[in-house]
C-alpha cells in the first residue's frame, strides 16, 4: 500500500502535477543574488527549478493559460512556487525590483536584464581584475587553479570573441590592448 502511495505521488510529481499538500522548500540554492554573482547564481537557481520539474515557467516555454481554462489554478500555483523560490534567492535589496511581477517568467527576464550581459564592460574589467591580482599564496595548486578555472569561465561567460582564422587574434589584441 505504502509502494503504491509513493509511486503515484513520484508520477504526479514526474508528470509536473504535484500534489496540492507537497512540502515545497522555500529556497532551491543557497546562493543569493547580489550585484555581482549573476552567473553563479543563475546557474544555481536553474539547477533548483529544473530538479523541481518547474524550469519551463522561467523560461516562457509554459505561458499562463487563459483564467477560465481549468489548468490555471495548477498553473498558478506551480508558477507562485517558482516566484517563491526566486524571491528567496535574492538579496533583499533586489527584491523589490520583482516583487510585484505577475509571472516567475516576468521575474528571471528583470534580472537577466539588470545583472546578466547588460553590464558586460563594466563586469568584463572587474573579471579580468580580478584575475590578474589572483595569487597563489598558501592556496593549494588545486584551489588556485580551481578558483582561476572559476574566473575564467565567468569571463567567457560574458565576452563574446568569434575567431574566424589565425588574423584573428591579432585583431583581438588591438582591441584589447591599444584602446
């Protein structure tokens, strides 16, 4: 009987339709978002939803349906659980920036926005400082090069070099260093 009891429960949740009395955790990550940690926070969050089988509401791919058709109240419910769960990944003063956004969709596009590639100069200069003030010291070879693998992947997150041919990067060390 207990068998039977998870396995629907475990379908219902498979099948994006989850219990109406599921125990549903406030935060996916522990991560916040702050003015500065988009990337990994992004990352983070999108584990949590996508885990939780909710990830086509921050991604509009489950738009609202219409309030009279008889999915909206599950609609509802399950996007309110993903505004949840952005709302209390973020610091409390980004909050009120999304807080009165009708959808979690409406919500991860402000922040993609406000923190992703938008202040790709500014964020690109403060990455690459970063980086070439990074020192070993008395990290182990594994956390520096850990922590300077981390660096870089954030740096390519945000710069977007096309290299067509080996001109190339000639090209790109004039823009890069005879500005």
């Amino acid at each position: 009987m207990a068998e039977e009891i998870i396995t629907k429960t475990d379908m219902a949740i498979d099948a994006g339709i989850a219990p109406k009395n599921e125990n549903v955790p406030v935060q996916v990550t522990p991560i916040r978002l702050t003015k500065d940690n988009y990337l990994s926070w992004s990352a983070a969050l999108e584990i949590g939803i996508t885990s939780r089988g909710r990830l086509p509401y921050t991604t509009g791919d489950k738009p609202a349906p219409s309030k009279t058709d008889p999915q909206w109240a599950n609609w509802a419910l399950e996007d309110s659980q993903v505004k949840v769960w952005i709302i209390s990944s973020v610091s409390a003063d980004i909050q009120p920036l999304i807080l009165r956004k009708p959808t979690s969709f409406e919500m991860w596009n402000v922040l993609a926005r406000m923190y992703g590639r938008k202040k790709l100069v500014l964020r690109t200069y403060q990455i690459k400082r970063s980086i070439y003030a990074l020192k070993q010291g008395d990290l182990s070879v594994a956390s520096y090069y850990a922590a300077l693998k981390t660096k870089w992947e954030e740096l390519d997150y945000h710069v977007e070099n096309n290299w067509d041919c080996g001109s190339d990067h000639a090209r790109h060390w004039e823009m890069e260093w005879m500005d």
